[in-house]
C-alpha cells in the first residue's frame, strides 16, 4: 500500500472529497464545520442527534454524501475532553482517522483541526495527528499479487487544515516525517523473509543510511576472527550466511562529545541452532533481528531529522542454524572481552551475539550511554506479555529517562530486577560462566550475563521479545512488527542528549 501524502493548510471552507471534523463532548462544532453544517441544512447536527453520538472515546460518524456541499463524506470524530489530550490522544486521532479513510477508500481528505472553544491546535499536536496517520496506513503487501487498477490506485492525500499550518508544515519536515520513516524502514526490516533479508542484504540495506550522512563500517567474517569476535561467530558458523557487523555513526553534536550508543541483536532467522525450536511458530524467527531493524530505524530518524548529537548503532548480524559445523551445546567460546563462556544451549544465541557487540562498543566508542535492544527471552514474554518491554539497568538515571519517554510515547517499559544473586545462575563450573541460567528467571539471567560486557558505562537493556514482533492490532498499527522503540529512544535522545 503506498503511503498517504500529508500537506498542511490554512482553515479553508473550500474543500472536496472527504471532510473530517474533530467535536468535543460537547459536541458543538468548530467553526467551518459549522458553517458547511449550514449549507446542507443541518444535516451534520441532525446526524449527531439521530446516531446519539456523545463525541467521547474516538467514536466516529460517518454523514455520507450530506446535501448542499461539494463533498464525498463527512467524517465526525470524537476527542472528549479536548483540553485534557496527550500526545498519545494525538497519535491516536491520526490512526483513528486514517483507518475510517482506507476503510472508505478515499482519495482526497481533509483534516479540520479546529475547536470549537476558539483555543488554537498548536502545531506539534498536528504533527502527532500526521504521525498517526502515517502509523496506520502502514501495511506490508509487497508479497501478494494485485489486480492491475489496484496497483495503480494512487495514495490517500490528507490535507491537516489549521490555523497553525506553516509552523505544523515546517516541525514534519523537519522531525515528524523523520520519525516515520525510521518506523517503516524497522517494519520493513522485520517483516522480511529470511530467505530476501540474510547477513549481507540487512547490511547493505544498513549502509544506504551514508546518504543521509551517517558513517557506516561494516566488519566481514575475516575482520571478526582476527579481532577475536568469538561468541558471535560461534553462533554464525553453522549458517552458510557470513556474519557482518554494522556499525553507524551520526556526530551530529559537539566535536568532542561522548555519543549515546544503541546495540541490537540481529539474528535474521533463529531455527535454535543444535538445540533447535519447536517447528510450530519457528516461522516468526524470521523476526529474531527485531533489535537490529530498530537500532537501524532510530539511527534513520536521527540523522533525517539532523538531530544535534552523537548517537552510534552497532549491530550483530548472524543466522543461526543446525548443520554439521554448528556449534554444540558444551562448547566454550573466548569472546572478544576475554571472558570465557560456555554454550548451555544453542538457542540462547541472542546474548552470546550481544556480548561481543556490547564490549566493543564499550572499548572503541567510549559512549556516554548503552541501550542495547533485543527480541531476547521467551520469557519476558510469560512476564510482561506483549504490552511492554522489560527493561534491565546498571543506572537508575538511565532507567528513569527511558521509562519517563515510553509513558509518552506509549511504547512502555516496564523495570526488572538485576542482582548479585542471579548473577550466581550463570557461574560456570568449566568456564568464566554459561550462556544460560535455566528455566527460572530467564529474562533476569539473560540481562545478567550482558552486563559483565559493559563495565561500568551506564547501560540499559530492552528485552523486546514481546514487543517487536507478533504486534497487536492497535489504531496505529495493523501488521505483524509495530516498528516499537524507533519513538521511545527518538524521545529519550530528544530530551536528554541533544544540546
């Protein structure tokens, strides 16, 4: 589905197509609805009477073809109490109304953001309602074949008419549309098959960031064996695919300035190695680089809206898979640190992959900060179903600022414990420690082993399992992957790393 052109306008009673008013629970309408609401003869009043429309709870109308104007539609939607929105309500009016338009297939639109109180839309709010809007039109078809009209169908043209316009057109241009394309380029990335997305291709695709003026440095498989990238290429050798690591720089702040350092885990597809999967479900593990395509994403956003800092994205791009030169459970790896691990079980690759990301990042950088972002543990899933994703710290400042961005953005996280007890789960009695604790705190041991690979750099760990693939049907997503995260560490760098 191609994605929607989004233009902004002054407050014009002049339009076609379809018309979509925002009314509060009051339900008296803005002005130039209410002067259209004259020509038809009332017909939009009545409607509202007739439905018993309240106006709450993003409810909509829909007045079909009213008598008297030039117009396909009109859309009314309900916002409540207006005054009391939050940036998510925002969000959510854009995928509210962009749904009822794809629903009705229209082809011209315009958005009538205007209360009926007088109290001017201020223009970040309709950049959220712009961004909500491209969040829902979002879908992943390129897969199925289509008739020929309907390829050549052309995209919805949204037209968000306020008296704030030049202001809105300039903050979309400038951050919202930056952001949006950093969610669909992750969506993209995770809705792939594994058979088009491998190693080289997620790479490739990685590396077309140089021409928004990122730095790219891509490690190939006889780079990572001289430096001694041992625990990523030991889950990488039974895979025909080449492991790569990516990394991405944008220093778009001071000169001499500690960057914020983003880490994910990249593996394209995870059939569990030697300790393979169930074959029901192993389909989704297509998803398993769920962290990398975030930290791609973010990196997208960053730089196309030349956000005033320095932000690294390091990723671990593998495949793991069963064949004769896989390796096996009671293997022990050197990683890149040093530090000696012995391989409990293949299908904990995840973090043997992170680790040696995570210590060169930590060596070479010298960041300032660490997220790292990975589809992880199972169970963090048993934990925190797919609502939120766990968080693991070494820094309560850290944690605070990422748990403060989610409840704003709505993509929440909810803290999990680190201890010295848990840490005694991965003591090893052949090596430094195990790549896996057991069955018993999954998510909490799996957290644990990652932090012996960062020191003492602040480091926060988003086990994403539950949140990046397998998404849940909300107004502002109707696919399998949500892009979650691109918004939440956009916000973080926002608030509290950009000068």
């Amino acid at each position: 589905m191609p994605q929607p052109s989004i233009a902004f306008a002054k407050p014009d009673a002049a339009v076609s197509g379809v018309l979509v008013v925002v009314v509060a629970e009051d339900l008296t309408l803005p002005p130039i609805a209410a002067a259209l609401d004259e020509k038809t003869g009332g017909a939009l009043a009545r409607a509202i009477a007739k439905a018993a429309f309240k106006g709450k709870g993003f409810a909509t109308l829909d007045v079909v073809a009213p008598a008297g104007v030039d117009l396909d539609r009109v859309l009314i939607v309900g916002v409540g109490k207006v005054a009391e929105l939050t940036e998510k309500d925002w969000l959510k009016l854009g995928g509210v109304v962009a749904g009822k338009l794809i629903e009705a297939k229209a082809a011209t639109a315009t958005l009538l953001l205007e209360r009926a109180d007088g109290e001017a839309i201020v223009s970040e709010r309709a950049v959220d309602v712009a961004l909500g809007v491209r969040l829902r039109a979002f879908d992943f078809d390129r897969y199925k074949t289509k008739k020929k009209d309907e390829d050549e169908k052309p995209a919805l043209a949204l037209t968000l008419s306020l008296a704030d316009h030049a202001a809105a057109k300039k903050l979309w241009k400038a951050r919202g549309e930056a952001i949006a394309d950093g969610v669909t380029l992750t969506r993209d990335l995770i809705c792939e098959p594994a058979n088009v997305l491998g190693t080289e291709e997620f790479a490739k695709r990685a590396e077309k960031l140089e021409k928004l003026g990122v730095e790219i440095e891509i490690l190939g498989e006889k780079e990572l064996k001289k430096a001694g990238w041992n625990a990523l290429l030991g889950v990488a050798q039974g895979s025909k695919r080449p492991p790569r690591v990516v990394i991405m720089r944008w220093m778009g702040g001071e000169k001499d300035e500690a960057p914020i350092a983003f880490v994910g885990k990249g593996v394209v597809f995870d059939s569990g190695g030697i300790s393979i999967k169930p074959a029901a479900g192993m389909e989704d593990m297509k998803g398993d680089m769920g962290g990398a395509a975030v930290v791609t994403g973010l990196m997208h956003a960053l730089a196309a809206r030349k956000a005033k800092v320095n932000a690294v994205g390091a990723i671990g791009l593998v495949e793991n898979m069963p064949d004769a030169g896989a390796q096996r459970p009671g293997d022990i790896v050197t990683s890149l640190s040093g530090q000696t691990i012995e391989v409990i079980n293949t299908d904990a690759e995840g973090r043997l992959v992170l680790c040696d990301v995570l210590w060169h990042v930590k060596e070479t950088v010298k960041p300032a900060a660490i997220v790292d972002l990975a589809t992880l543990t199972g169970a963090i899933l048993v934990a925190l179903g797919k609502i939120n994703a766990g968080l693991f710290s070494n820094d309560d400042t850290l944690a605070e600022r990422i748990a403060a961005a989610g409840l704003v953005t709505g993509e929440t996280v909810w803290r999990m414990p680190l201890a010295p007890e848990y840490d005694k789960l991965i003591d090893s009695t052949w090596a430094d420690m195990k790549n896996t604790g057991g069955r018993d705190a999954g998510s909490i041991t799996a957290a644990q082993f990652l932090k012996r690979f960062v020191g003492d750099v602040p480091w926060a760990h988003l086990d994403v399992a539950g949140t990046a693939m397998g998404s849940p049907q909300t107004d502002l997503n109707k696919v399998w992957a949500s892009g979650w995260g691109v918004r939440l560490l956009d916000r973080l760098v926002a608030d509290h790393y950009e000068k």
